[in-house]
C-alpha cells in the first residue's frame, strides 16, 4: 500500500480511501481487483486459449470493430510505437495536430523513428484543427503523407477532436493516407467507431475507461493498415503485428502475456456491455456536464474553449492569475487526501485536471467537487460559491 495514500506528518494516517481523480490511471472496480487475485494460468495451457479466444472477440465489441484487436504488456506509448512501426517507413511524413502534451510526445516519437513529422499547431484548447489537416491534404498532391495521426481525447487539455470530421476530411481530399488515432484517455468513456469512422489503427491502453491497472496496450486494426504492414519499412520485433495475428488465431500470444491483467480485462469487457456502451458514453457525458456546470459556477475558466470539443473523460481547469495550481492540488492532497491531474508541457502550474472518467458514480463526482471546493478556500484561490450546488442540481434534473 505504499503510496496508495497521503500520510499526515502528524498523525500518520488519514481516514478514508484515497481519492484519485487524475484522468488515468482510475480506480480499479472491486470486480475487477478479484478476477486479477487468482491465480496464474498457463499461458500455453488449453484453458488460456479459451480465455483468449473470448476475450479476443469482446474486444472487438469495445472498439465497435469487426476487425483485429492486438494486446501488448505495455503503456500506451508502446502501442503508439506498434502503430508507426507496422505501417510505415524511415523518412515517410505523417500529418499530426498538436493538440497538447500527448500529441506532442508522438511527434517527438515519430522523429526518433526516423519518420518526418507535419505538425500543425493549436492553442490547446480545442481538439484538432480539421480545416488546416484538409488544406494540407489538398495541398499534397504527390502524396507525401503517408499517415494522419490524431489524438482523440487530449489528456492534458480535457479536449476531444472530432475523428468522423478528420475522416471526412481525408475523403474528400481523396487521399490515400492511414488515418491513426489514439484513444488512450477516449476508449470505453467518449464514443468512438473505429469501422465507421474509418479509422487504420486505433492505439488504446488498459488504466482508463477499461477500468484497469497500467499494463496492457492495444492497436485495433483495419485491413488496409494490414495490408501497409506487408511493404512497411521501419524495423519492428517486439511490435510485429504479424506474429501476434498468427498466434491470436488459436487465442495465445507469441511471447508472455499480462496474463492477471487478462483475466481483469475480460471482467471489465462484461462490466461495460452488461451496463451498454450507450449507456456508459451517456453517464461520462451527465458527469462531464455537471463537473463544467461546477467550474463555472466557481467563476473559474474550462481550458477547453470550444464546446463541441468538451471532453467527457476530464476537465482541465485554468487557474486564476497568480495563483499556482500545483499549491492547490499540494493542499488538496494534504487536507483532503486526493490527487488531481497536473499541468503538463506549456500548461505547467496553470491547470489542475478533473478525471471523471472509467468506474465513477454520482456520490464519487460529488466527493471529488466538495474536495476541489473545499481546496480553493483553503488556498486562498479566489472563487464563487455553489460548484458542488451546481452540480447536484444538475445531476438530480438529469437521472
């Protein structure tokens, strides 16, 4: 349990769970927690192929595929590296927004692969700017840009892009490039459609919406992305695609799997199709909404600045002037016991971040804004009263 929760110098202990209401990794369901505690299978035993044939085939279900789903031991960014390495080549460019911290850390990764990056700035406080990917499409008329690349939920700046308008404007540039995205802080929390969407690799990871400790990642993959793989050029072992297809036909992994991590993950796929995944976009949007009602009602400002990108896994929080949002996140934690996001890349010390996100309930968003309530007053951050009103009356209107 160490460092599972804040200790006061004083007393040694702090009442109450630990509340962790970054926007990943989120609390793991009770559930959950006990199909990890069994004991581990044989991962070449007839039992794991069971296991892996089924869990397999509800994953697909997830990302509202009828295609391939990988899983690798891995964070997220290993399966970033899967996405760029089985589909493209040294010196290919890839069209990228940088729409935060995250995107910008893909760049950074397709430079160390040799790949040459277009990135098209924003202000962080929108999701992609489609307008500026469509021009340069348009403008491409050798085809140069082998691959899009977009992340769907920025984690930093709580804003979601609009991946069915990234796709449209693929099309209507008649464009051939691969269209990639990360869903790492989207998947199971924000609707997302990776058939109908036309999207090539989806790239996800196990500590957010699917409810589980760090430790697995995920590419979702279309047949024309399978096809890429055949003729791609960067060199690749551990993320081949291909010796994992091989292997995942008979339900087993050409290497070690995460095999506790597997056993959590299929319980979480129940979890999410017995409450329905409409069911589950709906109640992250019904929190998100009363999480935004709440900052307003603190007279404080969303980073997100445009409404048709709120994201409905976080919200990111813009600090007043002169008021520093580590010192209050310092104060929540040490009164309150609980962590909040921090400000990352160009929004260091200027945000705090509200996850909202994976197995979260009415009375946990309430906790969480009395918590963020309770800190601006001891902090001295200048604020107006009846966020946590705001919401209740919110979420009481809208059951």
């Amino acid at each position: 349990m160490s460092g599972s929760r804040h200790q006061s110098p004083a007393t040694g202990h702090v009442a109450g769970r630990h509340f962790l209401q970054i926007p990943g990794p989120t609390n793991v369901p009770d559930r959950v927690l006990r199909a990890i505690d069994r004991p581990t299978m044989d991962h070449r035993g007839p039992e794991f192929g069971t296991l892996g044939l089924e869990l397999l085939d509800n994953l697909r279900a997830i990302f509202q595929t009828s295609g391939p789903v990988i899983v690798y031991p891995a964070s997220g960014t290993g399966a970033w590296e899967a996405a760029l390495t089985n589909t493209l080549s040294p010196g290919d460019t890839v069209l990228m927004c940088r729409t935060g911290w995250f995107a910008h850390l893909w760049k950074e990764m397709a430079e160390r692969l040799q790949l040459d990056p277009m990135f098209l700035d924003t202000d962080w406080r929108r999701g992609a700017d489609v307008a500026a990917l469509a021009d340069a499409l348009k403008a491409d008329s050798a085809h140069r840009v082998k691959a899009v690349c977009v992340v769907h939920n920025e984690t930093s700046t709580g804003c979601t892009s609009r991946i069915d308008e990234v796709r449209a404007a693929i099309d209507a540039a008649a464009h051939p490039a691969l269209l990639l995205v990360d869903t790492i802080s989207s998947l199971a929390s924000i609707d997302y459609r990776h058939d109908e969407w036309g999207v090539d690799v989806t790239v996800a990871g196990s500590q957010k919406g699917l409810m589980l400790p760090p430790g697995l990642s995920f590419n979702a993959i279309s047949a024309k992305a399978l096809a890429a793989a055949e003729t791609a050029g960067l060199p690749r072992s551990y993320w081949d695609w291909r010796p994992m297809l091989e292997a995942n036909k008979t339900g087993y992994f050409p290497y070690t799997p995460g095999t506790n991590l597997l056993y959590g993950l299929n319980e979480a796929i129940d979890m999410l199709l017995d409450e329905g995944l409409a069911n589950v976009f709906a109640r992250h949007d019904r929190h998100a909404e009363a999480t935004r009602r709440a900052v307003r009602a603190w007279g404080l400002e969303i980073q997100c600045a445009d409404p048709r990108h709120y994201s409905s896994s976080l919200t990111a929080v813009r600090m007043p002037e002169g008021h520093s949002a580590d010192a209050l996140r310092a104060t929540i934690l040490a009164r309150y016991n609980m962590s909040l996001g921090n400000g990352l890349g160009i929004l260091k010390d200027q945000v705090f971040r509200i996850g909202h996100l994976g197995d979260f309930g009415d009375l946990q968003l309430i906790g969480t804004l009395g918590g963020v309530e309770m800190g601006l007053r001891a902090a001295g951050v200048p604020h107006g009263p009846g966020g946590v009103q705001a919401a209740i009356d919110y979420l009481s209107g809208n059951a």
